[in-house]
C-alpha cells in the first residue's frame, strides 16, 4: 500500500473540490464553510478570495476566470476577477447547500447539493443535480439523491461515474449531449461493514481508472475501468474528502482533507493538502463554456 505525502500544514476546515487548471497558474480548492477558494503555488505560498458563506466548487471558464457553486446557486467569475451571481437555484429555509459537482464535455457545470441535517436520515433523498448550461438554463438532471458527491468523465466522454455517499457505491452512467445521464447502475461497491469507507469525491485518470476518496477511511482508492480495486493510497488524515490530477503533465495526484465536527487536537494533519504520484497521468480539467 503506497502513501501520500502531506504537503502543506493544516490549511482548511472543510477542504474539498481541488481542481487544477494552467489558467489560475496551478492548483486551487475550496474551504468551503469559510466560502473561501484558495490557491496553492507551486512554492507553497497560498492565497485566498471570499465568495460568500459557503463555496463548493470551482472550474475554469473557456474564456478565462471561473465558475463556481456557492450555498444556494451559481456563480461567474470574469478573467478581470468579477462576479456575477446567478439566480439562486432554491429557497433559503430548505436547509441545502451546494456540495460537489464538475463539468461535462459538452461545457455544461454540474452541481450537486446535500441537507445540512444529515441526523438520523433527515437528508434522505432530498438533494439533487443541477445542470448549467452555457446559455444560463438550469436544469435538474439526477434528484433524489442524499449527499451528492463526486462526479467525473472517462476519457472518452462517454461515461460519468458519480457517488451519492451513503449508498457506500460509486455508480456509473451512459452520457451524450443529446441524452444527457442515463441508465445509472453500479460501478464499485466502496463501503464495507466498517462503515469506513464512504466514497466522497473522485477524478477520472487517462487510463479510464477512478480515484475516489474515502470520508473517514483514510485513504483515496483506484478502481480499474471495469470496477476492480486496483491500487490504495493511504492518507495521513482520516476525512479525505477528493481528489484531483494535476502539475505540468497531470502526473500528481492532489488531495484534500477535512476537520469538520473534529476537535482541535484531533487527527493533526486533517485540513492538509497531499500529494501522490501513482504512475498513470490525469486528464484537464473540462471547462465551463458559459
């Protein structure tokens, strides 16, 4: 079992969504419940930008800047750094908020969203995913859903994998443009009788192999094209939260971490960043074309 190297000090509360793009000059991620997107130079030195309470994801634009989810909705980011909130996507007494999501090939955003109560099966079934086209249409594409995670395309841009976390499962759709997500069925079963092992986000390497991170299983998994475990890599931080590729030929595999409902003296390097080189190179980031 390989391990990765932590990389940073204790950064984040709530680290999650790293995505890498060579238009924001190299890794970025966010500390989600301080709503904050931060970026880590290649020297090690980090800045950071405020978006608003909560911020969840964030992807490069084909013409430069970003765009983003934040609590309850979208929004743009010029190249020039301004913004542009869309219309909020829900009310704010629904208690939801954005929580993972990515971009497909065809330039639309998907964003996903959870309960903040998860206690005793209150979140059950009430979150969905939201598509974004590149016109300003919004439209819900899976529903349903508990805790709407990680979400990636194989190389070929014929399939998405996607984790909805308590279902313990990464599971994997036929996609196209015209047709969009269908026939969702499994891919991997993650989650064990531990309980453990609660697939978080995911990244989709050049070889069609998922990474997938394990919400307090200390560790990101690869799962070979066909579902089989392929490969562990061992996290010194027990809640991994996601995964991405990145460096100048997408060789390095980046990892965050997460101190939520942690106390101070527990699990020191959880809110680090890690690093792994597995091997196998990762794909760009799919950009929003909006």
């Amino acid at each position: 079992m390989a391990a990765a190297e932590r990389i940073t000090d204790r950064l984040v509360g709530h680290g999650e969504g790293p995505c890498w793009s060579p238009t924001w000059g190299g890794l970025r991620f966010v500390d989600l419940y301080a709503g904050d997107v931060v970026t880590l130079a290649a020297d090690g030195s980090t800045t950071r930008k405020h978006y608003g309470e909560v911020v969840a994801i964030t992807r490069p634009r084909v013409g430069g800047g970003a765009v983003l989810a934040v609590e309850r909705g979208i929004v743009l980011e010029d190249a020039d750094g301004s913004l542009h909130a869309q219309p909020e996507l829900w009310s704010a007494d629904a208690r939801l908020r954005m929580n993972e999501g990515g971009c497909d090939p065809d330039g639309r955003f998907y964003a996903g969203n959870m309960a903040y109560d998860q206690a005793d099966g209150k979140g059950q079934g009430r979150a969905s995913v939201y598509r974004f086209d590149a016109d300003g249409r919004v439209e819900v594409v899976v529903g349903q859903v508990t805790i709407s995670n990680g979400l990636g395309w194989s190389p070929d841009g014929t399939l998405a994998y996607y984790n909805d976390t308590p279902t313990g499962r990464t599971d994997v759709f036929d996609y196209s443009r015209e047709g969009g997500l269908t026939d969702r069925r499994l891919f991997a079963q993650v989650n064990d009788d531990s309980g453990k092992n609660r697939p978080d986000g995911l990244t989709v390497d050049a070889e069609g192999g998922v990474w997938t991170g394990l919400f307090g299983g200390s560790a990101v998994r690869r799962y070979a094209p066909d579902g089989t475990l392929d490969a562990v890599v061992e996290v010194g931080a027990r809640q991994v939260t996601a995964c991405t590729f990145g460096g100048d030929d997408y060789s390095e595999l980046f990892i965050t971490t997460s101190r939520e409902n942690l106390a101070d003296d527990d699990d020191p390097a959880a809110g680090s960043i890690f690093r792994y080189v597995p091997g196998v190179k990762g794909l760009p980031a799919l950009p929003y074309a909006g």
